[in-house]
C-alpha cells in the first residue's frame, strides 16, 4: 500500500502543487511586470497609453505629437509628485526616504525585474524579495488609511500580491520553471556527488 501510494499519489501530488505555484508565478509575475513596465514610461516622460486618441479626429491638421509630449510629461510629473507625497504609517510627517522620484524609480524596476523573473520561475525566491518589499511598502503607505475595522486592507491588490510573494519566497517555484528545470537537469545534483563519493569510500 505504502508503495502505491508513494509511487502513484505523491508523484501527483507534487505535479498538482507545480500547477498552483505556476499559477500563482503568472498571476503575481503579470500583475508586477505590467504596472512595473508602465512606470518605466513614465520616468521617461512618455505614456504606456495615447493621452490625446481623439486629437487627429478633433482637427486633422493637428500637431499632435509635441501635444503628446506635453501631456505625457505632465502625468509622469504627476504621479511622481504623488509617490512623493506618501507617508508612511499615516503619520504626515513621516515622508517615504528618497523623495517621490527614487522611490517611483525604485519601484518600477522592482516591480519589472520581479516580475519578468517570477514568470519565467527564474530565481524565484530572490525575486520574489523586492516584491516583498514593494507590497509591504505600498501597504504602510497607499493603502495604510484601509487597516481597520472592516478589514478592508484585504482588498487591496497589494495585500494579495504580498501574500502570493510570501507563498513563492517559502516554497519556491515549483517544477514548471526554471529553476525546476535546473534542479532537475543536475544544477544540485553535481553538488552533492562528491559527499556520496566520500560516504562510499568509507
């Protein structure tokens, strides 16, 4: 009985467990790279979206491109103010360290490089450190006024990527990656041939 289930049940197990973390590297690895590649944008001034869609169809002898520009560096100066203005804990004169600048630029890679690497399951559990850091930032700051009665900090976005974050920093990323991949093809195994060598010889 212990052999069947050894060899039936938990080889399945396991492959059910590689299918949830998948799935949780997608959701997480996604929701960081889109928002982090947008960001990217705007500390270049330009805008992951058309600011103006309607500006030919308004006057078709428009220069819309310095239009464009315009309106582009207005919203990356915006958002950026806004970084800037964040508190942390609620506490107003408790201002985010760097200025709104650093930590918008600081976040947009975080949330980039973080992502791209959770989807791709490479290095998961590093990668999934700075998506730590973000969320828990973005918790004390943004969403700190939602920690209350009602709970309503469970709704934001950030609490659940923290919390897919923490699952993947604890158990890895499973076969489907990577790093399973590696494991798999004698990336550890190398590692542990001469220890079996020295335990034969004795």
């Amino acid at each position: 009985m212990l052999q069947w289930l050894r060899a039936h049940l938990v080889p399945h197990r396991m492959w059910a467990i590689s299918l949830v973390l998948l799935a949780i590297r997608l959701t997480l690895g996604v929701g960081l790279a889109v928002p982090g590649k947008a960001k990217l944008y705007t500390l270049a001034e330009k805008c992951a979206e058309d600011p103006l869609p309607d500006c030919e169809k308004d006057d078709a002898t428009a220069n819309c491109g310095p239009l464009r520009a315009a309106e582009c560096k207005t919203q990356s100066q915006e958002k950026i103010a806004w970084f800037g203005g964040l508190t942390l804990l609620g506490h107003k004169g408790w201002k985010v360290p760097g200025g709104g600048k650093l930590h918008f630029a600081l976040a947009a890679l975080a949330e980039a490089g973080a992502g791209v690497a959770l989807v791709l399951g490479a290095a998961t559990r590093l990668a999934a450190l700075p998506a730590i850091a973000v969320m828990a930032v973005a918790m004390a700051t943004a969403h700190w006024d939602q920690f209350n009665r009602n709970f309503e900090f469970t709704q934001a976005p950030a609490f659940l990527y923290l919390l897919l974050a923490l699952v993947l920093a604890s158990f890895g990323p499973g076969a489907l990656s990577l790093d399973g991949l590696w494991t798999r093809g004698g990336g550890s195994a190398k590692a542990t041939k001469p220890a079996r060598s020295a335990k034969s010889k004795k």
